[in-house]
C-alpha cells in the first residue's frame, strides 16, 4: 500500500510540474530533474527499492521505442557521416576519461570505474528531443543527436554489463566478454527485425481492438527480455523493432487505432520519466543518510560536481575535434567538396556537443546495479548528479547559446509541410473530378479552401472559414444535447454515444494541430 500511495504522490506531482514547466517556458525534463532533487530533501520520504533487472526493462524499453518509432532509418543513412564519430566513439571516450578521474580521484576499483563510466556516458535521447523540441533548431541537428543517442545507448549498456560482470566476479576478463559484443550487436538488430516481422503479421488478427494497443506493451517489454535471455543488446533489438514497425505499421492500421495509440504511448512514456526522476529523489536522500555528512558527504558531492564537469568537457572537445577530423578526411579520402559539406557547421557542432543531457538510460543503469556492488552509493550519487546538473546546465542554457552563435531557424519542416500537404490534397481533388452534383461541390469548395491554406508555406495549417463554421455547429449540437440530458428526456448512455460521435466530427473539423497535447 506505502507503494501505491508513494507512486500516485510522485503522479500528482508531476501534474503540478508540467503546469510549472508550461508557465515558466523551461523544458520539462528540468523541472524533473529539479523535483528529484528536491524529493531527497523531504525528510520522511518512503523507501522504495527496485529489483535491477526489472528497473532497465521498465524504464528504458518503451521511451527508447517511442523514439526509435519517429527516428526512420533513412535519416541514420543521410547523416552518416557526423554519426560515425558520435556512435561508439563518443561513449568509449566517456566512459574511459570518466573511468580513470574515478580511479585516480577516489580510488575505485577499475571495474567499478568503468561501470561508472557506461553509466553516465550515454546521452538521453527523450530528453534531448524535449529540449530541443522548444527551438527552431535545424532537424538535421535533431536526427544527429536522435540518432546518436539510440546507438549509444547500446553500447553503453554492453560495456555496463560486461564491466557490472567483472566487478562481482574475479573470473571474468575482458577477453572472455568480447565474444560476447560480437554476437550481441548484430544479433540484437536480427532479433528486432525478426520479431517485428512476426509482430506485424499477429497484429493484423488483432486491430480495431483494445487488445492491439496492450500488445505494442507486450511487445516492446517481450524483445527486451528475449533479447537479454539470449544474451543480445536489447537496445539494438528495440531500436530495430520499432524502426520496421515505423516503417510498416502506418499502413496497416485504422485511424481510431493510430490515435488511441500515440495518446497511450506519450502519456505512459510521461510517467516512466516522472517515476523516474522521483525514484531518484527517493534513493539519493537513503544514499545521504548513508554517507554521515562531514568529510564523507563532501567528498562525495565534490567527486560527483568533478566528473559532471569531465562528461561536460569531454563531449564538447570531442564533437569538435570528431566534426573537425571527419571533414578533413572526406576531403582527403574523396577528394568531393560537396560531401564533406554534409559535415554540419562548427556552431551546429556545438550546439550537438551541448545537447548530452543524460536521462532515463543513466538513472536506469544506476538503479540496476546490485546492492553488493563496490562503492555502490558515490556511484548512484554521482549518476544523479550528472543527470540532474546535465539537464538543468543544458536545459537553462540551450537557448541563450542559440541566440549567441546565430543559429538560423529551421523553416524546412514548414516548407516540407506545406508541399505535402497540397500534394495530398490535389489527390483528394483529382479522384472528386468525375464526381459532379451538389455533394461533390460541397466537398471540393471544402479542400480548394484547404488547398489555399496549404500553399502558404509560413502557416500552412491556418484555419479556414468551414473549419470555424464547423466547430462552431459541433459547439451547438454539443450543448443542445447537455441539455437533453439535464433534463432527463435522454439517459446517459445516449448522451455518451452521441458524445464520442461529436468528439470524432471535432477531430475531423479542427484545423491540423489544433488538438496537439502541451507537455
């Protein structure tokens, strides 16, 4: 019962969070960050304790597939070329400048430097998406660090097992561990593919019911435990899953499926990150407990403040200097000006290197470490700060950095926008033009009013004068029926069937985005 209680507690505090992140225009991830460290203060607050296993399913399966989701695999292959020396590289470099100021500055043990290591050297992907996502910023910079942050966090989470393995166990090497990345990367791609396919073909059995949208649950928590118990990154099998989903499943489903599953999904994905967050708090204030203040407290935070400032630094001198390379030896090697012009620019590079705010992946692997582990608490400790000064250094900052390097606003996605949604609307008018009478004219007038909305590329989604006609008639049906209702000459289960088919008509008569949900 303390569980249930403690867990609608967190709920409610995040409903007031998102009120406050709206009102003061900071991104959300911050004010989770700030709430989780304000939850390690509240004396009395309960003790929940996770099982390891279990807190890297729940917490890293379905955001890391609703971002894999809208990340297409084409945009890995268009932006190759920067993600080449951002994947792999970028949390190897981390992981061992973070390892050796853990070994020299406190005196880990090299195991358990390294786990320390891969746990803060992943970037977050949800977070930084949320960050971004309140700024013009260029949408090849978004896929960058998308497309960086899913690839990482796989290899980040295979050196975390191998190096987890090493510290509680004095037989395991190195040696005997790298087997394992060789059959664990491409085996997880395979695994996700192969799962996807036979999950597209059950789905179809299953559409149009409540029970599709319990599978994409299933489903997403299912190739994360069979990818673990046949010993594969679940990472890659989740990232591959849900690029061939993206992929295939938009076809195959009905529009009433499509909406009741991005409602679920961006609410459940909310709520892993609030509980998240919070479970931070929670176990940050037991860890404060533990360390008897004095001496041991300070060295602690002062240690954790320290390698903050190594992940900060590092990722920055090595985008840099990685952007820097990769353009000279394109130029070199291919001896093609215009392609190591697809290199991004020295101030879209740096907005990349200040962009690694760390999230779900670190706090996950934080939690997933056993209680036994050595120095088990200033590693946690040192996660959480990394997580909560990442998001509010970054968060807080992102914007001024912005309007300091000059960084143009990004009018592509209107454009694009624009253009398809006019080609989509010539294909409605096109197979209209053999239809001829009243009806027909009525709906041709409505897309030839659309269609002019649509070519204007700077607001493309304008509302036209049916939809506010519309909206305006749905208005009034939806009060005629109240009052049918308060009077008591209709029951209420006439009320709620007319009341969804009213909800349907709004959708279909609001202008695009109208009904877009603010987080």
């Amino acid at each position: 019962m303390v569980l249930f209680e403690s867990t609608l507690a967190l709920l409610l505090v995040a409903v007031v969070l998102l009120q406050i992140s709206r009102r003061l225009h900071v991104p959300y991830p911050v004010t989770l960050a700030l709430a989780g460290a304000g939850v390690a203060a509240i004396p009395g607050a309960p003790a929940i304790v996770m099982e390891p296993h279990l807190a890297l399913a729940l917490f890293i399966s379905p955001p890391l597939l609703d971002a894999a989701y809208d990340l297409p695999p084409r945009e890995l292959r268009r932006n190759w070329i920067p993600l080449l020396a951002l994947v792999v590289f970028a949390v190897v470099i981390t992981t061992i400048t973070v390892a050796l100021t853990a070994y020299t500055w406190a005196g880990l043990p090299i195991a358990a430097a390294i786990t320390l290591g891969a746990i803060v050297a992943p970037p977050d992907a949800a977070a930084a998406t949320a960050m971004l996502s309140g700024f013009d910023v260029s949408r090849r910079t978004l896929a960058i660090v998308q497309g960086e942050s899913l690839l990482n966090d796989a290899v980040a989470l295979l050196i975390f097992g191998v190096s987890v393995t090493m510290a509680m166990s004095h037989d395991a090497t190195v040696a005997a561990a790298f087997p394992r990345f060789l059959v664990a990367v491409p085996g997880g791609v395979v695994l996700g593919l192969v799962l996807a396919t036979l999950y597209l073909r059950a789905r179809l059995t299953i559409a149009g019911t409540l029970g599709g949208t319990i599978s994409e649950f299933v489903s997403a928590f299912g190739v994360w435990i069979v990818a673990e118990r046949l010993h594969l990154s679940p990472i890659l099998a989740i990232v591959a899953f849900a690029m061939k989903i993206a992929h295939w499943a938009p076809s195959r489903m009905s529009a009433r499926d499509r909406v009741r599953s991005y409602a679920v999904w961006e609410t459940v994905v909310f709520v892993l990150n609030v509980l998240a967050f919070l479970l931070m708090g929670l176990q940050a204030r037991i860890i404060l407990t533990r360390l008897h203040g004095g001496s041991e407290l300070r060295e602690a935070l002062v240690f954790a403040g320290v390698v903050l400032v190594v992940v900060i630094l590092t990722r920055i001198v090595w985008v840099l200097i990685s952007g820097r390379l990769v353009h000279d030896l394109l130029l070199y090697l291919l001896q093609k000006p215009h392609r190591a012009a697809n290199v991004p620019a020295p101030s879209e590079l740096f907005v990349v290197s200040w962009t690694g705010m760390r999230g779900l992946v670190t706090l996950a692997t934080s939690f997933a470490l056993p209680a036994n582990f050595p120095k088990r608490d200033l590693i946690v400790l040192t996660a959480f700060v990394v997580v909560i000064g990442s998001l509010v250094i970054h968060g807080l900052t992102l914007g001024p950095l912005l309007r300091f390097l000059g960084v143009e606003p990004d009018t592509s996605f209107a454009r694009e926008l624009s253009f398809a949604r006019a080609t989509m609307i010539d294909a409605a008018l096109a197979s209209l033009a053999e239809h001829h009478g009243k009806a027909a004219d009525a709906v041709r007038a409505e897309y030839q009013a659309a269609r002019q909305s649509a070519r204007c590329s700077d607001n493309p989604q304008a509302e036209t004068a049916q939809d506010r006609l519309r909206m305006q008639a749905i208005a009034a049906e939806r009060a005629a029926i109240a009052k049918l209702r308060h009077e008591g000459r209709i029951g209420d289960d006439v009320f709620h069937q007319l009341e969804e088919e009213l909800d349907w008509s709004e959708l279909n008569a609001a202008p695009p985005g109208y009904f877009l949900v603010e987080s």
